[in-house]
C-alpha cells in the first residue's frame, strides 16, 4: 500500500506480535449479504476485496452470528456449530474465499463475532434471548427477550470460541468481540438490561464476568499468536445504564487480560451515539458538551479510556478531517481511527488519506440529501420522525453497500424516505427467505 509521512501511515505492532500497516480501520458494518443458509456469498468477496484494495490496514467484518436462533439482521453471516449447514465444508469454502479477498491488498480481516441479545427483530425471531426478560420498545419491532439459564451462558461462551477458531482457520487474520451497541455481550454490561442476581448480574464485577469468561475462552481456542480486539462502549449514554465510569474500570480489568486492540464506540438502538443521532430523550444520559461539538464523537471517552488502558486504542465514528485523525493518533489519543459510512459510498479513501490526495472524508450527511428539515430533521422534537429519519439515513448506507458488492457505483441522490422503504422490502425478502430454508431443513 502506498503511503505518505503521515502519522497515519506508520504500522502498529500489536501484543501478539502481528503488525497492523498503518493506523487507518474499515470499521464493522453489518453487510446483510448472506444466502438463505446465513452463508458467506460472492457479494462478500466482492465487496471486501474492494476495501482491501482501498487501503486501511485493517478491516472489520460486520458482525458473524454465533447463534442461527437471534440474529441481528436475516441475512448475518452466522457459524453456529449446531447447525451443520453454517458449518459444513461449503461454508468454511465460502469463509476462506471471503478471507483471501479481503486480504489482496496487504491488510488485515478481523471477523467480528457478535450475538444480537435482545436486539433480534420479530421477523427474525418472536422471542429474543438476553440476560434479563427487558423487551426494546422501539416501533413494536422486538420482542420480549427469554432471560438466558446460566447453562445456555456458558454453552454463548463457548460458542464465541470455537468461531473463532473457524475464523483462523479460514484465513481471517484475527477476531474483534463485539460487546458494545446493547447486544448480548453489551446489554450483561449494563445494569439497566441485566436484572440477574446470580453470579451473572448485580455488581459491575458479575456484569463483566460473561465479557471476561468470552475473552478467555477465545484466547484459548485461538493461541497467543492470534489477535483479538474488544469493541466496547464507552458510555451507553442511558439513564442508568453502563456508564464511563463503569467502563473505566472494566478496561483495568481488561488490562490483565490478552487484549490486542480496544475499540471505543458508545450507545445501543434506543439511544443510537454510534450513527451520531439523539434516542429517546427521557432515557438519555447527559452527554459533555464538548462530546456533543467535537468532530469525532468518543474522542473525550477515548482520552480518559487511554489514561488507563494498557493496550492499543481505537476510536470510531465522527471523524472527517485527517488534520483530526493525525492529531488524535500523535496525542496518543488513540492508536487507530475507525472509518465506517464513508466507505459505503467511496471505498478507496483510505489510501486517498495515507497518499494525501485528499484531506476531509466524503460526507453525504442528515440535512443535505439524507432528510428534509423541519419535523424530519435529526433534532426534530418529535421522536418517532427522529426514529424514522436515523432508520431512512442507515438504509441509505445499506443500498449503497448493496450496490458496491453487486460491483456497481454508489447512488448518491436517493432520498431518505425511499432509502427506508428499500432497506425494509430487502430485510422483510432476506427473513422470508431464510425462514423457508430452516422450515426445509426441519
């Protein structure tokens, strides 16, 4: 990959010994490109064999289900040993083709493995799973989750390891566990989705065991060799959920264990900061008004994140100009920028960075083609149209990643409302189809 002298271009050599080429991240965006069987496609390897040749060192997947019953979308890529289809020598074919496309370029591919939780919509599954029966209200579409048994915890845990396992042995170069955006790993965290009061809830030391237990079992089943990444929330940014504070404290904890690289994002669904909207005000949690000003959204958690933090550090969401990521990089604010929506519409700004071509991200922003002001803006006081808004600008994203894997060019101009109507026919096609295949398999 060609560089320039910018601080963003220099490699980073991780605890486990493996070198990352420079600083630049294709942050985890869930694809929605899997077959009826929750398989890997062609659409996958086209898509990331294009951010691979786009330059970022690193690439994200989106995130692979460990779990065929709760999924985060229809059409997730999912490995769930008890079910031979998603794990059969096909699939893993399918897995290794994805690997070698997303590394032509030079670059790392991390697998993200995730379990959606509570945050299952009802055309994927009626009866979410979590570690406390808290339903999502939002719009009606979730589920009242079943609250995990402590043998199904461990049975998740185990599950997380062995994808991982599937993941080096398919060629990706490492794993990320998601445990932030209020899914599974994210919502034990958090007092306000855990209610247990076993050895799996209450104080913030049983909140954590889950994320800890998953991180051991992983390193386990993959080597010292191998890295590992945690996405976690800074901050749900909920009334009385997990909080910086809390966080804090479980990055120390995270510190005595073989973490290879933190990524700091915030937020869940009801109060989504990782696409930069407002959630439901009477849940949110006051936000610093510097968070809410400056340029990348987590940069103030990530700094004091770093004052405790042992291991490489990125941050992403927000960022625009690379004057913002070299600074952030040279402080020692972070070791990595994530890079997310942007690459949905222009895949190789990556390398346009690191070569200096160009100096501010692309940025297809609310209030310019995504909606109309007024009581569909971003900051209308109405929080079913703010809800309907953030819907239509993430189903801009997705058509836009949709014709990027289907080797097309993005569709700068369609409207948010359009964008919404197609990204829910998509989803509702993907569910109906998924659900004639387990039926048939049954």
């Amino acid at each position: 990959m060609t560089s320039t002298s910018s601080i963003l271009s220099e490699p980073l050599r991780l605890p486990c010994g493996a070198v990352l080429p420079n600083r630049l991240c294709k942050a985890a965006m869930t694809e929605g490109l899997a077959d009826e069987h929750l398989r890997a496609t062609p659409r996958h390897d086209t898509l990331y064999r294009r951010w691979s040749e786009g330059g970022a060192g690193l690439l994200l997947t989106g995130n692979v289900q460990v779990d065929r019953r709760v999924l985060e979308r229809p059409a997730n890529v999912t490995i769930d040993m008890s079910d031979a289809i998603t794990h059969d020598a096909e699939a893993r074919s399918r897995l290794a083709r994805w690997a070698k496309a997303g590394t032509v370029g030079g670059n790392h591919l991390w697998m993200q493995i995730n379990h959606a939780g509570r945050q299952s919509p009802r055309y994927v599954t009626m009866q979410p799973l979590a570690p406390s029966p808290q339903q999502l209200g939002m719009l009606g579409n979730f589920g009242k989750p079943r609250a995990l048994t402590e043998e199904e915890i461990l049975d998740l845990i185990q599950r997380f390891a062995r994808v991982a396992t599937v993941a080096r042995e398919t060629g990706f170069t490492g794993v990320q566990i998601h445990a932030a955006h209020g899914y599974l790993l994210s919502s034990f965290l958090s007092p306000v989705t855990n209610r247990r009061i076993d050895a799996w809830g209450g104080a913030l030391e049983n909140r954590a065991r889950m994320l800890i237990e998953t991180l051991r079992a992983t390193r386990g089943a993959v080597g010292a060799d191998f890295p590992i990444s945690i996405k976690l929330n800074s901050d749900d940014f909920r009334k009385g959920g997990f909080s910086n504070d809390e966080c804090l404290q479980v990055v120390q904890w995270l510190n005595a264990e073989p973490v290879d690289l933190l990524e700091i994002s915030g937020g869940s669904y009801e109060q989504p900061a990782l696409v930069g909207h407002l959630g439901d005000a009477s849940t949110a949690a006051p936000q610093r008004e510097s968070t809410r000003k400056r340029e990348a959204y987590f940069l103030d958690y990530a700094e004091r994140i770093r004052a405790v933090a042992k291991m490489p550090l990125m941050v992403t969401g927000g960022f625009r100009l690379r004057e913002t990521m070299e600074a952030a990089v040279s402080e020692n604010a972070c070791d990595m920028i994530g890079l997310g929506r942007p690459l949905c519409t222009h895949t190789d700004v990556a390398g346009a960075l690191l070569r200096g071509e160009t100096r501010e991200l692309p940025a297809f922003e609310r209030g310019l083609v995504l909606a109309d002001k007024g009581m569909f803006s971003p900051t209308s006081r109405f929080a079913l149209f703010r809800q309907l808004n953030a819907f239509g600008e993430i189903g801009w994203y997705y058509l836009n990643l949709f014709r990027l894997a289907d080797s097309r060019g993005p569709d700068l101009q369609r409207g948010a409302l359009s964008a919404l109507v197609g990204y829910l026919l998509t989803e509702y096609r993907a569910a109906a189809r998924m659900h004639r295949a387990r039926r048939a398999r049954a």
